[in-house]
C-alpha cells in the first residue's frame, strides 16, 4: 500500500465526503501534469507523463468516512481510496491510499510518483469551496 500524508482540513467529513463522492470535482485536485481528465460523476479517465491512461470508478461509500475507487481497465488492478475521519464539526482528516500487488521492481518504480500524486490529492483537498 502507497499512502499520502494525512491531513487536517478546515472542512466537515461530510463536506469532504460529498465533493470526493463526485468525479467532477477531481477537476479541482488534478495536478498539471495530468493530461486528457474525462470524468462522469461516477468515472474518470486521465493520463500522467510516463505512465498508462489510468481509468477509475467509484466502487464504495461509506459515508463521511471513505470514497473507494478501483481500476476498471483490468491491466492492473488497484484500488485509491479517500479515508476521512472527524475530528470535530468544522475538521476532518483526509488521506489517499493506493492498494495493488506490485512486485517489488514495480513498487520501486511507482512509489515515488503515486506518493507525490496522493500528496497533491490530499493538498488540495484543503483548497475545495
């Protein structure tokens, strides 16, 4: 598993929970190096420099406490998942995880980029009206 930081945001799990429930707010936490973003409320597609088009769609809700989103392309199965957790009326926690078996060459190529990537998802988070 590839994690982001987690991270205290000025916003109700609820709030999160709702803007994360909906692909097209993704629009928001994309970083400039993400190319070619189509996004429904329930798919997205996108592509990073070096990397397959990777194509998502969200799978579970538990609601105000994770958004999960799994590959719907087959050529790697893996999950990204949103974990929130209250901490009180006006603040959550927010955190991405990346889930796959990847051999161990793999994981050394990813681990870098996908930590950078969910970095930039959960910073952005702290940006969301």
């Amino acid at each position: 598993m590839i994690e982001s930081n987690k991270t205290i945001l000025n916003k109700s799990d609820e709030q999160v929970f709702l803007f994360i429930s909906d692909f097209n707010n993704f629009v928001h936490l994309m970083p400039p190096e993400v190319k070619d973003l189509k996004v429904t409320q329930n798919d997205c597609s996108f592509s990073i420099q070096g990397m397959p088009t990777i194509h998502l769609k969200i799978e579970e809700k538990v609601p105000y406490s994770l958004v999960r989103m799994i590959s719907r392309d087959g050529k790697l199965d893996f999950s990204l998942n949103c974990n929130l957790e209250n901490i009180d009326e006006s603040s959550c926690y927010a955190q991405f995880t990346f889930d796959a078996e990847l051999n161990s060459m793999m994981k050394m190529m990813v681990q870098k980029p996908l930590t950078n990537f969910l970095n930039t998802l959960t910073e952005k988070l702290k940006l969301i009206p």
